[in-house]
C-alpha cells in the first residue's frame, strides 16, 4: 500500500474513535529500511509505553490518548508493532523476540527510561519477550491488559493461554488460516469476539485497523505465538516492581488463580470483554491512574 494511502487510512481510522486529541503521530527511523510509527500525549516527565495487539495498531488507545494529553506527570507513548499500522512493513522479522528487539531500539532511540510498560493482547508477547531478553531495569512498572505470557496450554479453558496445544477447538486455525483465506470473515469474528457492544461502525473500524497488516504477518505472528512461555519471565517480577493485570470477565477466575500462586502482588481488575479499555474507557483510565499513583 502506497504510504500517502496508508497515512489517509489511519486518519480515518483515527476518526471512528469519537474522541477528540491532541497527541502527535510521529516516526522514528530504527535503520535505514526501517521506521516505527508512533504517538504521543502528554508532558510528564514518566514515560508511559502501551504495545497494541494481533494486527492492531495505535489507533485502539485513542481514549488514553485523550486521557493523558493535559498530563503534567506522564507522557502516554503508542507504537505500531513491526508490519502493523504505519510502521514499515517488513518481509521479515514477523516474529516476537524481534518485536522485542525493535521496541529495545525503539525506546533507546526515544531515549526513554525508567518507564512503565504495558501490553495488551497478543502486544503482551512483545512486552515479555523485551523483558526476556533486556531484563527489566529500564522498567517502575508493568501492566498486562487481556493477554498471556504463555500462549498453549493443554486447556485453555482452564489455564491461562490462548490455545491448546493440539488446537482441538480450531481457535488458533481460525486465526491462522482464517488470515489467509478468508480476511474478511476472519476480521469479523475477530471484531465480534473483542467487542462486548459491537455495532456496524465498531466493526468497520477494527476490521479497517486490522487490513493494515498483511494477511501472511497476520497468520505468521498469530501461529508463531505457539511456541512462547515467558511465565517465569513474569513471574520473576513479583515483589520488584507494582504490576497491573486487567482482564475480561471470561479470563477472571483463571487469572485470579494465576496470579495468587505466582505475583500475588500485582493488582488484578477484571471487567468487560477484550477492548474494555476502549468500551469502558472511563473505568479502565481510573483503574490506571489508581496504579500510576504511587509511581514516582
């Protein structure tokens, strides 16, 4: 897609948010065929980084944005992931540990430090594997919004994973195949599985969102998701840092469970379906701003 189509795509996009912002849509050159889009609120002194999930992009966090565009205590920073949204689209490097790598030089080209990392979806697999890989000094804090640090587990309807391992309930071929096969639907069921409210409009945006990645990235990144485990990488992070874990009602009891046997001091909210914190905005930005708090 020719960059001028892409840019006036992601402004409509941008649109079907219905919340108004000042933050500004910038780019930072990683190397010499490659640049990260990215966007920024605020004027804090506290850098704040939210990682969008599977073929998503910044435009989900439009409503923290907003949220945090008078902010004299944070600066709210969004990127693309490799391949989605505005940022370059790559023939190779589809894979987590290099979505690790690009956000490490993502944040020393920002010269970002000290900062507080969240990812939601499938975006937590960039946030661990950064952590696997760099540890987690540059971090005070991290929030993990409805995603996983394992991908398959023997029952996903009992453990805290995405897929099982022998994908006996085709979650992860719907996904996979699906982005080859049939984009179109597989957008649809996707938009209709996040959203607890979805409408017509609700689903054109994130079906338009999610067009932006590349039906083969869009089935390479959701079927290389099958081999991560970074439990103990999170796990590892109980006591040393606050941690925030908001995830959908349909998560809640497994999480919970999760979390009182491995970080049993991370904050747990639970509340709506996969998008809550575009859905129920207000009750996710208070949810955040009561962890920020004690944040210096």
């Amino acid at each position: 897609m020719a960059t001028k189509y892409r840019i006036l795509v992601c402004l409509l996009l941008l649109g079907m948010c219905h919340a108004p912002s000042t933050a500004r849509a910038e780019f930072v050159k990683i190397s010499e065929h490659f640049s990260i889009h990215y966007r920024k609120s605020g004027h804090g002194p506290i850098p704040i980084v939210f990682v969008p999930g599977w073929a998503m992009s910044t435009a989900v966090f439009q409503k923290q944005l907003t949220h945090f565009q008078a902010s004299q205590r944070f600066t709210f920073i969004t990127l693309d992931p490799r391949s989605q949204g505005l940022t370059t689209h790559t023939a190779t490097g589809n894979y987590y540990p290099q979505h690790g790598r690009d956000l490490k030089a993502f944040l020393d080209k920002l010269h970002l430090d000290n900062i507080v990392l969240a990812g939601w979806s499938y975006g937590v697999f960039d946030v661990m594997t950064y952590i696997n890989q760099f540890g987690a000094g540059n971090l005070r804090g991290v929030v993990i919004i409805d995603g996983t640090p394992k991908c398959s587990g023997f029952d996903n309807s009992k453990e805290w994973v995405w897929f099982r391992y022998d994908d006996s309930d085709h979650w992860k071929r719907s996904f996979t195949l699906g982005a080859l096969t049939d984009r179109t639907a597989a957008n649809a069921q996707f938009a209709d599985w996040m959203l607890e409210k979805p409408t017509p409009a609700s689903r054109r945006w994130v079906s338009g969102i999610a067009d932006q990645t590349p039906d083969e990235v869009a089935a390479l990144t959701n079927e290389t998701c099958a081999y991560l485990d970074y439990s103990q990488d999170l796990t590892n992070l109980e006591g040393k840092m606050p941690l925030l874990f908001v995830i959908r009602d349909e998560w809640g009891e497994v999480v919970q469970s999760w979390v009182k046997s491995h970080t049993p001091s991370a904050t747990l909210k639970i509340m709506g379906k996969h998008m809550m914190f575009w859905e129920r905005a207000d009750e996710f930005n208070a949810t955040l701003d009561a962890f920020l708090s004690p944040i210096r």
